[in-house]
C-alpha cells in the first residue's frame, strides 16, 4: 500500500509535466494541470503527516516529527490507563461475566470430539503435560513432594479431627456398617481357630473333667455360646452389647478431642509413622504409579477417554451444559473469581503492560503499530492525493467562472 501511494504521486508529477507542456494547447489542460498541482500539494502533505507519526521524514529531524517513538512513555501510560478504565475495574469485569455462561462453554468443551481446532488445542495440552510429567526427577519431586506433605502433616492436629469424624459417624450411625463388619471378622477368626480355642480350654479343665471327657464338652459349648452371642449382636441393632460398644466409641471420640494424654499420644503415634522409611518408600510407589498413570492417559487419550476417566468427563461436561443450578453456581464462582484478580491484581497488570511497553525500543513500537495500522494510513495519503487533486479542480473552475 505503500508503494501504490508512493507510484499514485510520481503519476501525479507525471501527469503535472504533461500538463505543464500543453497547456496552451487546449483550455482542458488547465483543469489537468490544476488537478495535477494539487493533488501533489495534497499527496505531499498526507505523505509527511503519516510518516512523521513514526519517523522524521527523509531523516530530518523536523519539529513535532517521530512523535510516536519520542512518546512512547506517554503512549505505554495512556495505553495502561485505558485498559485499567475499561477492562480491569471491577464492575466492568462483572457485567462482561454476567452476560457469559462460562459453565456451559466448559460442558460443551469437553463433550467436544478430538477432531477439529479444539481436538488440536486439547492434544496439544496434554502432550505438554505429558512431556512436562516426564521431564521431572522423580526421584527428588517425589522427595520433594513428600516432605511437603510431611510438612503440612506436622502443623495438622491429628487427634481432634479423628475424634470429630468418630463422632459424626456416630451421630449420623455410619459406624454400624464397621462394627458389623467386624463382628463377622470375628466369627470367621473364631471358625478358623476352633482346635486353638479348645486347647486353650481342655489345658485349663482340671484333671476330673478331662478324665470324665467332660472338657470336650464344656469347649464345644463355650464355642457355641460364643458363636450365639455374635449372631445376637449381628441381627439385632439394639443388642446391650453394641450399646456398650458404641459408649466406648462415643467416649473415644470426646477424649481423642479433650484428653491431653492421649492427644499427645497420638501425635507421638503420628511423628514415628512421619519418621518411618517404609511410610516414605510407599509414598514414593503411590506417586511413581501416579505420574505414570497420568503420563499413559496422556499419551494414551483415546483409551482414557473410552474408560471411567472419559464416562467421567462426559457425564461432567453434560451436567455443566444441562443443569441450570449447577451453572448458576460455577457462573457465580467464576464471576467472583475474576472480580477478585480485577480487584487485588488489576494495577499489577496494568503497571505489567505499561514496563512492557516502555521497555520496547522506539523502532520496534512504531514497527508494530504501523504494522498494524499501516494499511489505512497508506489509504489516507491516496484519499489526500485524489482529493486535493478535485479541490484544485473545483478552485480552477471558479478562478475560470469569475
């Protein structure tokens, strides 16, 4: 573009020169020649405009010329003042998130297929991911990562937060399923150590009942007294039994949360399992299983996507794009959200686009903005030659007509 201003003006000297020779020739060629004259005078002065918004024109350096490198400063502050008005105030960034669904972008996002630009973005991703998986020491992340849950652990009080699940369980009886699963523990290790029980007690009979045979007996009947009991406490939920158990339960709970001495008990119980090698060597296996887990769906997706990890995602992404409550409280969240980076990180960002752009060279900022509006300037020179050339016309004309 321009090139073809730049030729639009030597057509201009061109056809000034013609006119000039053969003027006397007719009377036209005096309209010609106006037109000619100024539409170099206007091709000329549209030229130097647009060129001094980047440069001085032909290198010299005129007044009020390069007025974008020489201002850059301003323009990076006027830049960042604008987005900080109109972009990054608060109540800006909740009306534009108040008019977008962002939870059913996301539901439709990930029922998409992998085919197409989205399929592209999505494979890109998780090859990243993958390779950035792979790239990592797993030895010192894993050491890394395990120290960091140790850490964390230490300043967690183990103690109080057991006793307040205990209780809930309690409360709510989601203990009950334990405790019978325990009670069938019990009668399995019972059936499975019979000879043990009866030896124990023939070796305690005295020496006339095992001479009679009546120890025989008296175990067989303390194997089915127990075997009875066990049945009892199973089937019913009331059994005096179970209540006792459930008041040690209960009185567990209160003391793991008010009881000094076995508060620190526990914590001394939960500093030698944190000191264990062995606690750090299984560590080690979960998160080796886990990063190769991760790293075979990710060079696997198709796979991933066929088994429980991708019904998983599918039925996410239909319940994000069909439930409207669900929708309501994500929008909610991420409105909240981005209101609150707007809020706490809206001036860094600014100060962020105003060092960027102070920090360019005053040839690379006019370099990109005249890149990108280059075009329409190169326009306006053209506009200015043909129009400056009609404006000598129209002066010629009434120079003729008075």
């Amino acid at each position: 573009m321009r090139l073809a201003a730049s030729l639009m003006l030597v057509a201009m000297a061109g056809l000034f020169a013609l006119a000039f020779t053969q003027e006397d020739g007719h009377p036209a060629w005096g309209y010609v020649l106006a037109f000619a004259e100024a539409a170099m005078v206007g091709g000329l002065a549209d030229w130097f405009a647009v060129t001094a918004l980047f440069r001085h024109p032909m290198g010299i350096p005129i007044p009020h010329t390069a007025i974008i490198p020489q201002k850059k400063d301003r323009i990076a502050e006027t830049m960042a003042g604008f987005l900080q008005s109109n972009f990054l105030t608060p109540h800006v960034v909740a009306r534009r998130m108040r008019d977008m669904n962002v939870a059913r972008a996301a539901g439709e996002f990930l029922l998409q297929k992998r085919d197409g630009d989205m399929g592209r973005i999505r494979s890109g991703a998780v090859d990243l991911f993958a390779d950035l998986l792979e790239s990592l020491d797993p030895d010192r992340l894993g050491k890394q990562v395990k120290a960091g849950l140790a850490r964390q652990l230490e300043k967690i009080a183990i103690s109080p937060l057991l006793g307040k699940m205990l209780e809930a369980a309690i409360a709510e009886n989601r203990h009950r399923p334990l405790m019978d699963g325990m009670i069938r523990w019990a009668g399995l290790t019972l059936e499975d150590n019979e000879e043990m029980v009866r030896d124990m007690i023939q070796k305690r009979a005295n020496a006339l009942l095992r001479w009679t045979g009546l120890d025989e007996r008296l175990s067989q009947s303390v194997l089915d007294g127990l075997y009875k009991l066990l049945a009892e406490i199973l089937v019913d939920p009331d059994h005096p039994l179970r209540g006792k158990a459930e008041e040690g339960l209960a009185k567990f709970a209160h003391d793991l949360q008010h009881d000094e001495e076995l508060r620190a008990k526990v914590e001394r119980i939960k500093a030698d399992l944190l000191a264990n090698p062995a606690l750090g060597e299984w560590w080690t296996g979960v998160w080796e299983r886990l990063r190769h887990g991760l790293i075979d769906m990710a060079r696997n997706p198709d796979a991933a996507m066929q088994g429980q990890f991708g019904s998983s995602i599918t039925e996410l992404g239909q319940t994000l794009r069909d439930d409207p409550a669900l929708q309501w409280q994500v929008n909610r969240l991420a409105r909240r959200t981005m209101v609150g980076v707007a809020q706490r990180y809206g001036d860094q960002i600014v100060q962020l686009v105003s060092e960027t752009v102070k920090r360019w060279d005053a040839k690379t900022i006019s370099d990109r903005i005249e890149s990108a509006v280059g075009r329409d300037l190169q326009f306006i020179r053209i506009n200015g030659t043909l129009v400056g050339g009609l404006v000598g016309v129209t002066i010629h004309a009434l120079t003729q007509l008075f």
